[in-house]
C-alpha cells in the first residue's frame, strides 16, 4: 500500500509534516484566548454571576473661592423673585369628547371608514384633532391601530359630524373598532 495514502497526503508539506498541524489547535486557542483578554470579553460579568456593588463616598464640597473679579457675583435663590409655579391648565381634550361613532368598510373591503360625532364643551373652539382607532376580532382579541389628524375645527360649545372618515387600511379579520382622542388645540 502506498504510504502517502496513509499519511493522508501530509508528506506534502515537508519538515513540517504532522508535527506542524499537531500545533495548530494550541496556536488557534491561544490566539482566540488572546483576542478575548483583549477587547475585555472575558471581565464582563456574565447573568448568572452576581454583579459587585461599590459605594461612593459622598464628601461636603469646598466652598467656591472668592474671585478677584468684581463682575462676578454669586447667585442667591430669592423666592419671592423667581417664577411661581402654576397649577397645570385644562387641555382642550378635557371638554371634548366622541359622543357616538360607527365603522363601516369601504374600497373593497380594505378600508376604514369612521362615522363619529365630537362633542366640545369648552369656551373655545378647538381644531387638529387626532383621533387613534383600535380594530379587534370577532372575539374580542387586538388587531391593529390606525389615528388620523383632522383638520377641521369644532366650535365652542357645539358639535360636529364627521361621516365616512378614511382611517387607513385595515385587516379584513377585524369586526369592530374603538376610536379615542388623542391631541387637540385650542383655537
């Protein structure tokens, strides 16, 4: 038999031989050893090992130095001259409200077209109005969501009809929809 066939060809390279691809494995080890000290992946703590804690200690800081420039003068809190905090102001959603609303499809059966009539009860009118649709299943389960800015304006205590609103396109699984406010603006 030939004994070339037997080595499996590895007189080919010479000295080398087996003995040099004996060393290979050590030498890919090492180096993949090597890389991984190097870019840290070894220290970083890995999820079933608790993390170390350390404490800071918190030390009184220095006065500031006086400054030689007169220029320069410290700023003292003074209540009575800062700005007074105001309660926050009642949005333009807090009087208006969707008092009915139906769906119905449209475009062969891929769009959404929103029936909904908009209550504003404020003392001023209110306009860009977003409204966002939640669109279910039969059984109740969630499908998608769909909002539309309307730019149209509601007058101070009225309401509006908006018919046959395009929301978007919608799946043809869903059987029902639920439309909420989302932002308005005072006008």
């Amino acid at each position: 038999m030939n004994t070339k066939a037997l080595n499996g060809g590895l007189d080919r390279f010479g000295p080398i031989g087996k003995a040099g691809l004996a060393w290979l494995p050590a030498v890919l080890i090492a180096g993949l050893g090597a890389w991984a000290m190097a870019t840290g992946y070894v220290s970083e703590p890995t999820e079933s090992e608790p993390a170390a804690l350390t404490t800071a200690a918190v030390t009184d800081p220095a006065p500031p130095a006086a400054t030689t420039d007169p220029a320069i003068k410290p700023v003292i809190f003074n209540p009575a001259t800062s700005e007074a905090i105001t309660p926050e102001q009642a949005t333009p959603l807090d009087g208006l409200k969707i008092s009915s609303q139906s769906w119905r499809r449209g475009g062969l059966g891929s769009n959404a077209l929103i029936t909904f009539t908009l209550r504003n009860s404020n003392a001023y009118a209110v306009g860009d109005i977003e409204i966002s649709c939640a669109f279910s299943r039969r059984d109740g389960s969630h499908l998608t969501d769909r909002s539309r800015l309307i730019h149209d304006t509601v007058n101070m205590k009225s309401r509006k009809t908006f018919a046959r609103l395009h929301v978007g396109f919608v799946n043809v699984n869903a059987s029902g929809a639920k439309c909420t406010l989302v932002t308005a603006n005072r006008i």
